[in-house]
C-alpha cells in the first residue's frame, strides 16, 4: 500500500501520466480484504479457545510461534 502512496503522489505531482489509476478506490477495496480476514481470523481463535481455562503466567509464553499455514510468526520476548 505504500508503493500506492508514492505512484499517488507521483500522478498527481507530474500530470502527465497517460492513465490514471484510482489508487483510492484499491485502497479502499485492500483495506475492505484486510478488514474481512481480520474478522474472520477472530472469529477462528474464537472457535478454538478451551473454554473454562486460566492463562499462565506471562513468563511462560516466552519464545518463538508460527501459525499452522507456516506464513505468520510471532516472537515473545521478556520485557
């Protein structure tokens, strides 16, 4: 999205571009996406949550975790 800042940018500095391309409205549709996925990742932790249980102690969530479709990480450091 940020590249489509910059093109934005770009188009509307120099007038000269050939085609102009509606960068707000690809915004608008991606934020859409994003905003769905979001949802529907809640929605899934959600579905998976062990109901009736307590978190441990913050120290032990320390350390490294990926999702099960291997493109999400998430490292947890002590503070």
């Amino acid at each position: 999205m940020v590249d489509w800042c910059i093109q934005l940018i770009t188009q509307t500095l120099f007038d000269d571009f050939p085609v102009k391309h509606d960068y707000f409205d690809w915004v608008r549709r991606t934020v859409d996406k994003e905003l769905k996925w979001l949802s529907n990742t809640k929605s899934a932790l959600e579905d998976r949550k062990s109901h009736g249980t307590k978190p441990r102690p913050l120290e032990q969530y320390v350390g490294g975790y990926r999702n099960d479709w291997d493109y999400f990480s998430i490292s947890v450091l002590r503070g």
